[in-house]
C-alpha cells in the first residue's frame, strides 16, 4: 500500500482460457491506489493464514 503496486502472480506462463475474464494480474502493477489489501498462505498440514490491511484515514 506505502509503495503503490501490486506484485505479479507467481508462475504463470499461459493464462487458461477459463480464467481470461478473472482480474488476475500477471505483470507488476505500479502506481496504483490501494485502500485495502489481502495476502492468503497456505501451508501443508492445514497451517493456513489471511491477512487483511485497511489504510487508516
């Protein structure tokens, strides 16, 4: 959010043609304004977490 852009999905070569109408960003995105975010981990064994980050006005 400080730094205004968003990252590329990792380890896509060819978008599916099933997925081409999903907002699913495939290069870095820069100065974009963000006012909330979300970051999904997902870890073996079900260690799973979301963080979920709002700009304070």
């Amino acid at each position: 959010m400080k730094n205004k852009f968003i990252s590329a999905s990792a380890n896509i070569e060819k978008m599916d043609e099933k997925a081409k109408n999903f907002p699913i960003v495939t290069k870095v995105e820069k100065n974009v304004e963000l006012n909330c975010v979300m970051s999904n981990s997902f870890g073996f064994g079900g260690t799973n977490a979301t963080l979920v980050f709002s700009e304070v006005s």
